[in-house]
C-alpha cells in the first residue's frame, strides 16, 4: 500500500503532475494533480478510455457530450470513452484526473471537405497520452497549435 498527498503544481503554475500511478505499483489507473489558470480553455477532445475529474477549488464551465455545467469544488464530472468534453476556466482552478494510462488525446480537426476528422497528439506533458507510434516523434508545440488552428467542434451550439 502507498500514501500519497494531492500535491498540484503551485499556485499560478499550470500543468498535471503524476500523485499516484505505476510508480506506486498501479498498472491501469493514474491520480492526477491539475492547476489551470484563469481563463484557460481546453478545447473539446476525447480519449480512448476512462476519465473522472473532481474540482478540488476554483471554478470551470465544463462541457461533457451534450451537458454544459458551471463545476467548483466537490463536483464530480465522468467521461466515458468516445465522449467528447472541454472546459472554460473561470477562476484558478485545481482538479483530481483519475485516467486509465495510455489512454490518447484526439482533437477534432476541420477537413477540407468540411466535416472533421479526429486526430491523436502525442505528448510527453499529457500523463494519459500515448508514446507516438514507430517512426514518429512526439507532437510539438508547433503542430500542437496547428491541430488546434483547425479544431472542429462538432457540438457547438449545442
């Protein structure tokens, strides 16, 4: 059995840190720690696996599939797999990810023939993301602000 402490980044430091995962013996399952800024958005994306966020503290306006919900501390917000979900965040906002590994990131991107296509990024800084394939690197920041340059939001106006 392991302890751990729910340690985010600091206050008006952005990003996830690892609290529990393989390195405490989990084979599947992570604990994230999050901090997000003020007016931070997360556009909508989907993963290929489980994923609860908890606010910890702040304040977020989360979309999950069809729902949109004003989130602070204590909510509780499950995405299935395949569901698409973003975020706005309106104060600084810390947050509890519990994920399954390996699980991707995909974005839906804009096609020239006008609908979307999902598109997977590899990231080193997504502690659920998936090492790129075989011959590919991980996605850059460059490409990382291309994909989004065509993000497509297959449920806005909803």
């Amino acid at each position: 059995m392991t302890f751990a402490a729910l340690e985010p980044p600091p206050p008006g430091a952005a990003g996830f840190r690892v609290v529990a995962g393989r390195s405490q013996g989990l084979r599947r399952l992570m604990l994230v720690a999050g901090r997000l800024p003020a007016g931070d958005v997360g556009p909508p994306h989907t993963h290929a696996g489980d994923e609860v966020l908890r606010v910890v503290s702040g304040e977020v306006v989360v979309r999950c599939g069809e729902q949109e919900r004003t989130c602070t501390a204590g909510s509780v917000v499950v995405v299935p797999p395949g569901v698409l979900h973003g975020f706005r965040v309106r104060t600084e906002t810390v947050l509890e990810v519990v994920a399954e590994y390996e699980i991707g990131t995909f974005y839906p991107v804009a096609t020239v023939e006008g609908g979307f296509e999902m598109v997977e990024v590899h990231r080193p800084d997504m502690p659920w993301g998936r090492p790129p394939p075989p011959g590919r690197g991980w996605t850059s920041d460059e490409e990382l602000r291309e994909i989004l340059d065509r993000h497509a939001d297959p449920g806005a106006g909803l």
